[in-house]
C-alpha cells in the first residue's frame, strides 16, 4: 500500500467503507445495529452512569467487530472456492459461532446493567 500524502485520509475512507458494506449486506449486523440504538435509548432513560455506559460501549463495539469478521471471513472462503468444502463449512461456522457468543454476551451484559434500573423503574425492583 502506498503510504503517500493523504493516506490517512484514504485509510479513514476504506475502513467508513466496509462499516457500511457490512451495515448493507448483512442482515445480522443490521439487527445488532438496531439492537445497540435500543440499548442506548435504554440507557439514557434510565440514566446510567459512565461505568455502566463504558461496559456498554465496549459490548456493542464487541459484537459488531464479531460480525465484521464473520462477514470478512465467509466473503474469503467464498473467494477461495465457490465449490462445497467442508473446511469451508467450518471455517464459516466457527465465525459464526463466534458472532453468536459476542451477541449472547451483551444481551447478558445488558440484563446486568439495563436490568435493575429497570426494574426499580417499574416498582419491580428494591
């Protein structure tokens, strides 16, 4: 890579760009998307503080960097081969897996954190 004048610049561009080559073609990242505006909108009725709102941060940056690459993962293998191969398969499977831990992580950091607040909100809580 040419690391010329405006390269900064450019290497800012590509990365705005695969953050929305993967917002647009992926389902997943969408819905962890849509998911995340809900955690926030949570968070500020409930008006968390800046701890909570850290572990928050890190945990929705957490899974979408888990769909980002399972979307480079199985966007290689299908540039690989375009014929079945179960080393294929796996390597798709084992991202996946993965995006699947980071989403069930945060929705167990969420009730965590989201969850007593909310409860108290409610009149559920202590």
């Amino acid at each position: 890579m040419n690391a010329g004048r405006g390269s900064l610049a450019r290497s800012f561009r590509c990365a705005f760009t695969g953050l929305g080559y993967t917002v647009r073609t992926q389902r997943n990242a969408r819905i962890h998307v849509s998911i995340a505006v809900l955690a926030v909108i949570a968070g500020l009725v409930l008006d968390l503080p800046g701890s909570d709102w850290a572990i928050i941060g890190l945990t929705m940056g957490f899974v979408f960097v888990a769909e980002m690459f399972n979307t480079v993962m199985e966007t290689v293998v299908d540039l690989a081969t375009e014929e079945y191969h179960p080393l294929a398969r796996q390597a798709k499977d084992v991202a996946a897996g993965a995006v699947l831990t980071a989403a069930v992580t945060a929705v167990a950091v969420g009730i965590l954190i989201l969850g007593p607040p909310l409860l108290a909100r409610l009149g559920l809580g202590q």
